[in-house]
C-alpha cells in the first residue's frame, strides 16, 4: 500500500496536459481546409453549379494566410505554462506559468497560421458571354498552369468559385 503510495505522489500530473496540448497541435495540419480547384467541400458536393466559359486576362502569384482558428494558441499556452511552471518553485514557477502560457500563446498562434499558409493563384478571366472582368483566387495547382489567352470555365457552387482548364 505504501508503494502505490509513493507511486502516486511521483506521478506526473501534468503530463495529460501536455499530451493534449501536443496531440492539439498535431491535430492542427488536419485543419486546413484544400483550396484548390479540384477540391470540394461536402455541401458543394451533389449541388448543381453555373459554369461559363471564360479566357484567361492576367494570373499571378499570391500567398493564401493561414488560418487562426485558435487552437494553435491554445496549445502553445498549454504547452508554455506546463514549461514554465516547472522553473523554480513557489510564487516565481507560478509567475513562470504564467509568462509560458502567454508566450506559447503568441507563439502557437503564429506557428498554426504559418503552418496553414499555402501559395495561391490570382486568376483574372475575362467571361465570353458577357465581356465581364472577375478574378478568382484558390490555391496553387502545378498541374494546372494557367496562362493568359487560355479558355478556362469558372464554376461556382454556393458562392465558392473555382477555375479549371
């Protein structure tokens, strides 16, 4: 009895914590959501789409932000406030605590958006049926590479518009 004891008082209560924290930022890269054309969401799927051709104006490259969901600064403070809380003892591993959560915050918050940051591509198409300007912005595809002059159609579902060739 005085073993389990002895077991229990070592034990690492903080050590749940930190394995959330950890599997809260692996879980992080399956947040993103695909950006490019070919990629479809679950309620665009099965839905009728307005489809017009198009010919391609202009394209250039663009970066698409990461996203900031929050759950990279959480873990990051989780993380930080576990880390810190383990320097010294008493009112200085609490101070500690605190600095680490706040600094893992910041830092887990600008971990998931440069995580989540992908290339993109402007697209700017001039719609044969209307002579119309629009510029259409998803995520970079190296297998589809757009070039002005191209006839392209532009597909839209639920106000999401995507470009193929």
């Amino acid at each position: 009895m005085s073993a389990l004891r002895g077991f229990a008082a070592t034990t690492n209560t903080k050590a749940p914590l930190l394995c959330g924290a950890l599997l809260g930022l692996g879980l992080l890269s399956g947040c993103t959501s695909n950006l490019q054309g070919d990629t479809y969401s679950r309620n665009e799927a099965r839905s009728v789409q307005q489809v017009r051709i198009a010919v391609v104006e202009d394209v250039r490259m663009v970066v698409i932000e990461g996203s900031k969901s929050g759950v990279g600064g959480l873990a990051g403070a989780a993380i930080g406030g576990i880390a810190g809380s383990s320097v010294g003892g008493g009112k200085g591993s609490t101070i500690a605590a605190i600095a680490g959560a706040v600094g893992g915050g910041v830092l887990g918050g600008k971990a998931e958006e440069a995580a989540t940051r992908v290339q993109g591509v402007e697209i700017v198409v001039r719609y044969q049926d209307s002579n119309n300007l629009a510029a259409v912005v998803q995520q970079y595809d190296p297998k589809e590479d757009f070039q002005p002059g191209d006839v392209v159609r532009v597909m839209t579902v639920n106000g999401t518009s995507r470009v193929a060739q």
